[in-house]
C-alpha cells in the first residue's frame, strides 16, 4: 500500500472501514502512477478518472485514487478530487464519471457501486465533513441507474450542463449494417467523400506536431475560445501504460493533411477527444471520412463498445451531424446533473454556494465569447428539464 502524502494514511484506514459491509469491500489508496496502471484495465476506465490527465487539467486539486477490493480481487476504484474552497471555508470532493468498475458485466456490478458510494459518503462526507459530489456517467440505457441510486441514497440534484447529450456510436456492427444504421443524409456526404481521393493514417506520437499545428490554425481561423483541457494532451499521448495512450488519426487529401482527431480509446468506451481540420476539409468532407474510419478501426483493433462523440455546446451544426453519425444502432443520452451529498447542512450549503459562483463565472464566460465572437454563439435549441 502506498500514499501521496502526509494526511493520506488516515483516509486510507477510514475507508477501509466504510468499504466493508454487505459487499465485502476493501480500500486502499495508492500513487497516482499505481492508480493509471490499475485501471488501464478496468471496461469503465476514462480520460476523466486517469491520474495523468487530472494532474495536468486541475493542477491545484488534491487527487486522492481509492481501489476497492472484493476478497481481495480488485473489482472497482475511484479517483477523487479535493477542492478547498476559498478562505479555508471547507472542502468539495468531487467524483467525476466515478466510481469504476473492473468488470461492467458482473452479476453483482450493482452492489458493488453501492459499496463504493458508502464507502466514500462515510470518509468523506461523514468522517471529514466534506460535500460529496459525483457526476455520473452519461448512460447508454435510457435511464440513468447510476444517477437513480444515487437520488436514492440521499444525494440530492445539483449542476446541470446547458446542453447535456452525449452522442454515442455503437461499435459493434460489421460494415454494411453500420453504414446502413447512418442516417440517410450523413450517408451520403460519406459517399462523396470517399468519391474526393482522400486516405486515412493511423499515427504515432512523432506526428503530434502536425495535429497542433492544424489544430492551432483552426482555432485561429474560428477565433474560438477554447477552454478545453487541451494542454493535456502531449502527456496522455506519453504516458504509462501505453494501453491509455489516446490514438492520432489524420485525413490527407493529395500531398496534404486536411483532418486529424485524437481519440481515447481504453475500456469499453472510446472517447473523441479533439478534432482539426483546415479550409479544404469541409467541401471534401474530410470529416464524415475520418469518423467513418475511426468507427471501423476501432471496432477492429480496441475492445470498446462504444463510440462517445461527446457533446455539441449549443451549436445545431454539430448537433445534426454527430446525430447522423450515431444513426439509427447508437444512442443519445445526457449527462446527468451533479449528485450532491453532506452530512452537514453547513458543508451542503457552502459546497452549492461554490457550484453556483463556479456556474455564474461559465455563464458570464459564455456570454464574453458571444459578445467577442457571434460564431460562438450556441444556436441549438435546448431541451427542457432532464433528470430528476
């Protein structure tokens, strides 16, 4: 068993403690660099639960990795992220897209998330006094369990993102049902494209120059704000294991590279990450090319199930497009709101305080953006209310 640092040993035991129970579970926590080689084989490992990537986007965050044991095999685990809150008022521990499970499958896959949310609601928000909040995955089922139980249990509805949906392809069809699952429109844009003379090249890291740079002039030409967590990607394209390294895909129309995307690609779940493309993608329709090739070269080298395109921020553009690419055999569902839990009244009241200045500074951010550039004005039209 390792720590991180001076006050971890005290977490460690207090959430041995809790993890025990109907489920039988155990929890240790371990470095950050234990913690990625752990769950570099979990099915529900993700970008937003890797050690290297939260280090690098939150880097005044502490990060605390649990893993949970069941007779002693490793069946899930948890990155948690501890926010101060200013003037030492307390604290936020922040889950996101965890707790994650070894196995998806598990006939007992339930119980165990069960387990790892007590475990973390009695150190957490019993034992330190903390609020506890935890951002469930956007689910492929068309209710969300996850945010169900954790309703159940006492959480209560927090943040919610304007515009929540997740796109999400699903991987396993073979050529002509996938294609024939696109939907009619999007087919026929991949049709002619493949009609243009464009090629697909699956890259390594020594190509990472040319993705910047067409990335950069992109972000350029758009005049976009980008606030993404950008910055981290040459330290994911690095890291250890390799098995979490996210892939480089590019497009070249002739002697000239017009499209590239990164793309997660660990667990079950692949991510899209990052796209670029320059002023000659969009009449040779380099992108439907490199996403259609994407889909195929993920279901023949990685073990995902699905493909998550992520969301659009508001514009009807990408909206009509990922919506497309999903078809008729993927799925479209929300991320949930946040699920906040305390077991004082003063900790829930000033960690809801946090989140609502944290989203009246996006909301105004927003706004600037619109106000400095019309093009990065959302035009997709927002759904009412989501879950409850």
């Amino acid at each position: 068993m390792s720590v991180i640092a001076d006050h971890l040993p005290n977490a460690i035991e207090a959430g041995s403690r809790a993890a025990s129970g109907a489920t039988g579970l155990t929890s240790e926590l371990v470095s950050g660099q234990a913690w990625d080689a752990t769950v570099s084989a979990f099915d529900e490992v993700c970008q937003e639960q890797l050690y290297a990537f939260a280090v690098t986007r939150w880097p005044g965050v502490v990060q605390e990795p649990i893993i949970f044991r069941q007779d002693g095999e490793i069946v899930g685990g948890v990155l948690v992220m501890i926010q101060r809150l200013p003037l030492n008022l307390g604290a936020i521990a922040v889950s996101k897209w965890g707790p994650i499970l070894r196995k998806s499958d598990r006939h007992d896959a339930g119980a165990i998330y069960a387990g790892m949310i007590d475990a973390l609601i009695a150190d957490y928000a019993d034992r330190r006094g903390m609020m506890l909040s935890v951002l469930a995955h956007a689910s492929v089922e068309p209710r969300n369990a996850r945010y169900r139980y954790l309703i159940d249990r006492g959480f209560r509805r927090g943040s919610q993102l304007l515009f929540p949906d997740r796109y999400i392809v699903n991987l396993r069809l073979d050529d002509a049902a996938q294609r024939k699952s696109l939907h009619q429109k999007w087919r026929y844009h991949l049709n002619k494209s493949e009609k243009a003379g464009l090629s697909f090249e699956h890259a390594d890291f020594s190509r990472m120059g040319e993705f910047h740079a067409l990335y950069g002039a992109m972000t350029t030409r758009k005049q976009f704000s980008d606030h993404s967590a950008y910055d981290s990607v040459d330290r994911l394209m690095t890291m250890e294991p390799a098995e979490l390294r996210p892939e480089l895909f590019f497009v070249r129309h002739e002697d000239e590279v017009v499209a590239g995307a990164v793309i997660f690609k660990a667990g079950e779940r692949a991510v899209y990450l990052y796209g670029a493309t320059n002023d000659k993608a969009l009449p040779l329709r380099a992108g439907y090319f490199m996403h259609w090739h994407i889909i195929r070269w993920l279901r023949d080298n990685t073990r995902a199930r699905w493909y998550d395109l992520g969301g659009t921020d508001g514009y009807q553009g990408l909206h009509q497009f990922k919506k497309g690419m999903v078809g008729d055999a993927g799925v479209i569902e929300p991320v949930p709101p946040v699920a906040n839990y305390a077991s004082n009244p003063v900790a829930f009241a000033m960690g809801v305080g946090a989140f609502a200045a944290r989203d009246a500074y996006q909301h105004a951010r927003r706004h600037f953006d619109a106000w400095r550039n019309p093009k990065a004005r959302p035009d997709q039209e927002r759904k009412p209310g989501g879950e409850d």
